[in-house]
C-alpha cells in the first residue's frame, strides 16, 4: 500500500518491511569510482525519489539494484537474497518481478508499440494470445494511448508517448518493483506531469514499490514518500557520506545543506568555475582552443 488520499504520505507511512536493499555497495570502474560505501532500503509499497546530478552514478545505482551491473564491494538484496549468489535462471526471474522504465525509452525500434508491450507476456508467461491483447490494449488505456498508436512503430511516436508506451511495457508483467530512470527527461512540463501522474497512479496499486531517479524536482515532490541525494565522489573528502541528503519532500525543502539547497534551486553556484578549472587541469588542454558544443 502507499499514500491515498485517506492516509498522506508525510503522516506515519505503512512502510517497514525491506523489499530492496542496498548494502555498503561500492561500484569503480577501472580506476574511477563511482559510488562509494551506498546503503539504501526500498520499503514494501514505499516510492524512493533518488535525486542528483548528472554524472552522480544514478544509472550505475539503479542497474546495481536489478543486477545488470556488478558491484566492486557490498551488495544488493531482493527479500533478503543477495542478487550476487542468484543463478542466471534465479536472476531472470527476479526481473520479471521488476519493471525498468529506461532513460530512453529503449523499445525495440523494429517491433510495433503492441508487440513491445506483449514482448514480455510473450517471453515470460504461457497466456493465450485472447489473453495478450487484453493486457496490452488495458496497458494502452492505463497510460492514456489510444489502441491505434499499438499498430505503430516507435520512431513514428513522440517522446511523451515513447516514454508512456516504456511504461506500459515495464507494467506488462505486473511488477512489484519498479525503476524509473529520468522518466520526465526531454518532456514539456505538461508531459511531464502527466507521466508524474501516472507514476503516482501505477505506486498506489497494492504492494509496488517504485524507486524513481530524476533531476526534476517536480518529480521528487509529486512522487515520493523518501527522497535521497546523491553527490558526485569527486567533489567529496575521503570521509564524507555520498548520500547527502535522506528524508521526507518537507524536509528537503528545510535542509541548511548547501548542496542540497543550490540543487533543488538549480543554482549554479561556483560549479561553472570548478568545471573549468578541471578542464585546464588536465595535460595538454591548458589554453589551446576548443570548440566543445
Ligand atoms: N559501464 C561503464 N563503464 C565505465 N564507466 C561507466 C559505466 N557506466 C557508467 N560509467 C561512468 O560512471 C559515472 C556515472 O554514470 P551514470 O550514468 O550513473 O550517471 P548519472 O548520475 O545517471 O548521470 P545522468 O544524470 O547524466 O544520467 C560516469 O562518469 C560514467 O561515465
Ligand atoms: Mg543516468
């Protein structure tokens, strides 16, 4: 269960039972590490906002938690397994208890939008064909698509219904967990709401969990019941936490924390200069000229 209008979010949430966590989880790519020390817990029916910006290591976080990326140290439990001693089968199967809403959408360019959404069905249950069209054409109609955009392919759509047919999609198996990468990236405000909507709506059915990764703070307010931040390694001492911020919508309007108050103001604060002096610092681009775009 989750917030209903009967029982707001901020008021005690019915949460507690850990469905996710993550623990002491460390990822480094060759010899640069991207989260260090991250524990999180994903509660039974609770919605997880993970704020924080680019280049922070929220994709690598959120492919960590269903396992397609591999941890340096620590580890990932789903209801207590960790998902490092799951067998390929025992993996495949947990995903189809998650539904991943990719940063891009990812649909497979050359199926129709139904066949996207039925791939799943297809590929993990042995329902009738009747049974398929049911599910895809009522997904269709929970994300607000007219059957007719099912017979399309998915560079014939625009990016809002791309991102609501990666959702219907990431729906089809009923999911208990759901990620959500950007999902209001490259939408106009509008869209973008109603997608805010829509996850709002898919985090009230019973027993979801969703953990949604954003920079959008419209998001964080609309759908979270926790929000974390994440802060880039780099620009941190040895000693301090990655995770900057852990609490409740409210409580992130109050924080004192500069980094925390220059990201939800999108303020830009000395950032441009740090950025500039890190690109002067390295070898051979002192003051020649460049022509980034
Ligand atoms: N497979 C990989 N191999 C090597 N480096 C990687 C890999 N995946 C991610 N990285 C690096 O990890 C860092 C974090 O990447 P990530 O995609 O998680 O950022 P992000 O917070 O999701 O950013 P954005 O908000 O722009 O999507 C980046 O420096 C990226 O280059
Ligand atoms: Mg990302």
């Amino acid at each position: 269960m989750t917030a209903t209008a009967e029982s707001p979010a901020a008021a005690a949430p019915p949460f507690g039972i850990p469905l996710l966590e993550v623990d002491r989880l460390s990822v480094q790519f060759g010899r640069q590490q991207v989260l260090r020390d991250i524990s999180i817990s994903v509660s039974l029916g609770e919605t997880l906002v993970i704020l924080g910006e680019s280049g922070c290591g929220k994709t690598v976080l959120l492919k960590n938690m269903i396992g397609l990326v591999r941890p340096t140290r620590g580890e990932v439990r789903f209801e207590g397994t960790s998902l490092a001693s799951m067998r390929g089968r025992e993996l495949a199967r947990l995903r189809t208890r998650y539904g991943f809403v990719f940063q891009q959408a990812a649909l497979f360019d050359s199926l129709t939008i139904f066949d996207n959404i039925a791939f799943p069905l297809r590929e993990h249950t042995r329902i009738s064909r009747e049974e398929i069209r049911e599910i895809v054409h009522s997904l269709l109609a929970e994300v607000g698509l007219p059957e007719s955009v099912g017979l399309k392919k998915p560079a014939e759509l625009s990016g809002g219904m791309r991102k609501r047919a990666g959702l219907a999609r990431a729906l089809a198996l009923d999911p208990q967990l759901i990620l959500y990468d950007e999902p209001t990236t490259g939408l106009d405000p509008i869209m973008s709401d109603v997608v805010n909507e829509l996850i709002l709506k898919v985090s009230e059915r019973p027993g979801v969990s969703s953990v949604v990764v954003t920079h959008d703070m419209n998001t964080a307010r609309k759908v979270a019941d926790r929000i974390i931040m994440l802060y880039p390694l780099p620009r941190l001492a040895a000693d301090e936490s990655q995770i900057v911020f852990s609490g409740t919508p409210a409580e992130l309007d109050q924080s004192r924390d500069s980094r925390v108050q220059q990201f939800v103001e999108g303020n830009a604060g000395t950032r441009l200069m740090e950025l500039q002096d890190a690109r002067t610092s390295v070898p051979g681009s002192g003051n020649e000229e460049t022509n980034d775009t």
